[in-house]
C-alpha cells in the first residue's frame, strides 16, 4: 500500500495512464471531482468486485481518492484490492479539494 500527495499523482499521471477511483459517496462525487476519476463509493459491498469489472488488468496502477471524510476507507479498500491481486494500488488522502487548490483538473457531474 503506497501514500502519495498531489506532486506526486501529477507525476504519474503525466507519466503514464492512472486508473483514479474516487471513494466518496455519489453525491459528494457530483459536487466536485478529479478529472477522469470512476466513482465506486466506498460503503458498496462489492467494491471489489465492481473495481475487477472495469480493471482486469492487476498489474495496472489505481489510486484510490477520497474527499477528507472517508480518507480512512482508503486503508481498507488498498488492502482489499492489494488482496485481491492488483499491484499498484495508491492511495491519495488529500482528494479532489487539494487537487483544485493546486489549480489541477477537476470536474462536476450533471
């Protein structure tokens, strides 16, 4: 389980494709989100399975985000999806608030 800041997620995104799951509950996903992030809220039961469907490669890089509430969910879904198989799994406490205060992507869902 990796903990990366904002420098750092800007790195590899500039670097390669990153998977960016972002764990917050739908509605705070509408307000405000990093730009490409799939949201898969980190209270469903088949988190894992629900991330296994849109990512079947385990040896693709996913960060996990969240919006400062749920940023302890990320310890456990990391080591859910670590368990499962998947290699490079992130985790960016800040979220999106930090993202836009960087002045970095960030969009809102009709």
């Amino acid at each position: 389980m990796k903990k990366i800041n904002g420098k750092r997620m800007k790195e590899l995104m500039d670097v390669k494709s990153v998977n960016i799951i972002d764990v917050d509950i739908e509605a705070e996903f509408k307000t405000s989100h990093i730009m490409g992030a799939l949201n898969i809220p980190h209270n469903k039961k088949d988190f894992v399975e629900k991330v296994q469907k849109k990512y079947t490669k385990k040896t693709e890089d996913i960060v996990l985000c969240a919006n400062g509430k749920y940023e302890t969910e990320l310890g456990k879904l990391s080591k859910q999806l670590e368990s499962a198989g998947y290699e490079s799994v992130y985790q960016y406490k800040a979220g999106p608030m930090e993202w836009k205060s960087a002045n970095l992507s960030v969009q809102r869902s009709a």
